[in-house]
C-alpha cells in the first residue's frame, strides 16, 4: 500500500506539471495511471482483509438473488400505497357520509361496537367534527341513538353474517332529528357505512301527504255538500232521484222490489208558528235520526225532498207488507217527544207507501207515492197509505221470441 502511495504521488506531480504546460497526452496518461493504481491498492486492502475474490463473487451472487425480493418489496409497497391513495381519493369524491368501521368483539364473538377506522369529508362535515376527531373513537359514542333506532342491530348482522343493510327513512335524532337512508356492507373486515341525510324529501313528502290529505277532505266535504242535505244529513232531492233512477236496473238484474215511503211531518207550520224556526230545524233533525234508525241494511236510504218531506226508499222488500212493516215502524219513533230547549215537542208522519213499477220514471213513482201520502193526510194523518196494494214485482223480463 505504501508502494501504490508512491506512485500516486509521483504521478500527482506529473499531472500537476502537464496540467501547468497545457500538455494533453500527458494529462491523460497521468490519469489513467492514477486510477489503475487506485485500484491495484483496494484490491490489496481487501485481500488483507481475508475477502478473497472468490468470496467477493459469492457475495455478489448472494446480492443478485435477494435484489428482487427486496425491489418486489419495495414495489409492493409502492403498490399498497397507491392503493389506499386511490380509495382514499374515491372515499373523498363520494357526496354522501361515509365511515368505515372496524367491529370490535367480546369474549362470545359478539359485535359490541365498531371504531371509526377511515371517514370522508363529507362526513365529516355532517357530523361538524373534524377527521382527527372522529378517527379511532366508538360509533356508539358518535352516534348513542344507534341502538335505539335499531341500525347498530343491522351493522351487527352486516359484520357477523355479510348481509347488507339497506334502511330507508329512518328518523335519527344527531344534532335534532334528521331522516336518513343507510346503507351498510362488509369489506374485508371492516364495515362501510354510508348515509344520505333524507330530511327534505320526509318533510316534503310529508308536506305533500298533508296537502294530499286537504284536497281529499275538500273533495268529501264538496261531494257532501252535492249529495247530502246540509240541515238532516240525509240525502237531498237531486241525489235520491238519481238513485231511483237506477232502481229499475237494478230490478232487472236482482228481480227483487224497491219500494218507497213519502213521508210529511203533520202540522209542521204549527211547529214554526208555536216554536220558532230553530224548533222546526230541531224537529227535521230528529225526524231524520229516527228515519236513520229504521233502516234495514245499508242499501236502505233516507232523503230530504223539499220542506218537511221525507224520502225513504228500502231496496230488496218482499212484497208491499215489508215496506208497510218499516212504515209503521217509522211512524211509531216519530210519535215519540222530542225535546227542544227544555220544552216537548210532540209530532207526528203520514206516509204514503209504494212499489217501484218496472220502466217507472223517478217523477210518476214520486208522484205515485205523493197521492198515498196525501190520502192519509186526508184520513186523518198520523198513518200509512199504500198505493198498488196488488203485487208489483220487477222480476226480469224473459227476452221476446227470437231475441235471445
């Protein structure tokens, strides 16, 4: 090694010289003696040392086998890194709250809680906390009405069994009460749970159920209004003859009879002369009660036609006795008192009783049941009259020969 010093020195001064006369081949002979020196002396220095050549050609062998596992490593975590870049990029791009969670277990393999492993922003921004305050904390701390809104169960199912959650509207108190859609599914090992916070659509539904609701209520109120008589409830003029109207078909497909029953209160002037008009309201309202009361089935009706005349028309009667039968009836509750602003007020029908005749308008049958009734104002009030005592049925007709 102190040969090799020499040399190195000698020619140090050589190229000192030639670098001083501006001589080339000289500067380039120096250095190409300065290098084969140099590494005459390490190599020396080396086999002093006990590392023979061919350990040094093992070594580099060694080196050339573990060099691609260390770079498939090294490539590897490159990769790994990547990775998490691109799905922490994705999670960031996502507009609804997003947590991934790590489920934490007891000694029985139950989910008790999960951690917040990974949040995105826009949780984050939901929730008014910042990522360092939500990272590594419990989910029941985060969020205590989970398991009363019963979504921890469903996280629960989607870390045990895989199942993915999927619950819509669900009313969750954070911060006041917000309506939310979820959605949970297992990665790997951990739990995505994303939501969409659904309160404008839930109220705005619900504004629009309720507005909904309104209109239906203003359509009955309307079509009650066209329909019923405002001061008995019963059904007005108009209504009933409609129904009449379509009695005879009624006829023809059931063969059963329809009757009537004209009904006038006795001495109803008498009522507003002695009582005022509030009384003879008060007497319409309950005659139109106890008319209610008499009716058979649902079929049966009760009208208003004018004044102080009622309507009853009973679907399905025998034969004329049945329809007597509910007059009698009818006149029997009438005659009870009727009690107006702590006075009795006693009042009496007369009715005129009639079967539906087949091909019969609403005007001749009114009219029909309007003479009974008047004949029994004539016989002394306070009963019923019939009108076609002989049987009138509305049996349907055989069609004609060669008609069908």
């Amino acid at each position: 090694m102190v040969g090799c010093s020499s040399v190195v020195a000698v020619t140090a001064a050589v190229w000192t010289t030639a670098w001083a006369a501006g001589n080339t081949p000289w500067l380039v002979v120096t250095v190409l003696v300065l290098l084969a020196t140099l590494a005459l002396g390490y190599r020396r220095l080396r086999q002093r040392q006990g590392l023979s050549d061919r350990k040094l050609s093992i070594a580099a062998a060694h080196s050339r086998w573990r060099l691609p596992k260390v770079f498939g490593a090294i490539q590897a975590h490159k990769a790994v890194a990547a990775e998490r870049t691109r799905l922490q990029a994705t999670l960031e791009s996502m507009l609804d709250p997003l947590i991934l969670a790590q489920p934490l277990f007891d000694d029985t393999g139950r989910v008790t809680d999960f951690l917040s492993a990974d949040i995105n922003h826009a949780a984050c921004e939901w929730m008014g906390k910042s990522r360092e305050e939500v990272l590594g904390k419990s989910l029941l701390g985060l969020f205590p009405a989970l398991e009363t809104t019963g979504l921890m169960a469903r996280f629960r199912e989607t870390a045990t069994a895989g199942q993915p959650a999927s619950i819509d509207d669900v009313a969750f108190p954070f911060n006041g009460t917000h309506w939310v859609d979820v959605r949970a599914v297992r990665v790997d090992e951990r739990v995505s749970i994303a939501w969409r916070d659904a309160t404008k659509r839930h109220h705005t539904a619900a504004a629009l159920a309720a507005s909904e609701e309104r209109y239906r209520r203003l359509a009955e109120a309307l079509d009650h209004r066209v329909r019923i008589d405002e001061l008995t409830n019963l059904l007005n003029r108009k209504e009933v003859l409609e129904r009449i109207g379509a009695v005879n078909d009624q006829c023809r497909r059931t063969g059963k009879n329809v009757a009537v029953l004209l009904c006038d209160i006795d001495r109803f002037k008498s009522v507003n002369d002695t009582y005022g008009h509030a009384a003879g309201d008060a007497v319409l309202r309950a005659v139109a009660d106890r008319i209610r009361s008499c009716l058979r089935t649902s079929d049966d009706v009760g009208a208003r036609i004018g004044g102080d005349e009622l309507l009853v028309v009973l679907y399905g009667v025998r034969d004329l006795d049945d329809a007597v039968a509910v007059a009698k009836k009818l006149r029997g509750q009438v005659a009870k008192p009727i009690l107006f602003a702590g006075r009795t007020i006693s009042t009496t029908i007369s009715i005129g009783a009639t079967l539906v005749r087949p091909e019969e308008t609403a005007d001749a049958l009114i009219a029909r049941a309007d003479d009974a009734m008047y004949r029994a104002k004539a016989g002394g009030r306070n009963r019923v009259v019939v009108i076609g005592a002989e049987a009138v049925t509305c049996a349907p007709k055989l069609p004609a020969a060669g008609q069908g």
